[in-house]
C-alpha cells in the first residue's frame, strides 16, 4: 500500500498559477512538479 502525499494550499496555489497565470499546459506542470494532473485539474 502506498502512502498519500499532502500538498500545502500554498503549494497548491503556486502550481496552479502556473498553468492559470504563465499559460502552460496541466501534463507539463504535473511532470515537472512530480505530481498527478488531478492535483492541478478542476473538479
């Protein structure tokens, strides 16, 4: 069994601005912070 990660709403909100403000694409962020695209994605 694997253990979740938690993320901090701050970063959380950082990574979010990333795709929000700069324009760059949800898989791209998600590779590069190591996280799902869930993480990032509405809904």
């Amino acid at each position: 069994m694997s253990v979740r990660k938690r993320y901090t709403p701050e970063f959380r909100r950082d990574a979010a601005s990333l795709v929000i403000e700069r324009g760059e694409m949800i898989a791209q962020v998600a590779r590069d912070l190591n996280v799902g695209e869930s993480l990032l994605a509405a809904g």
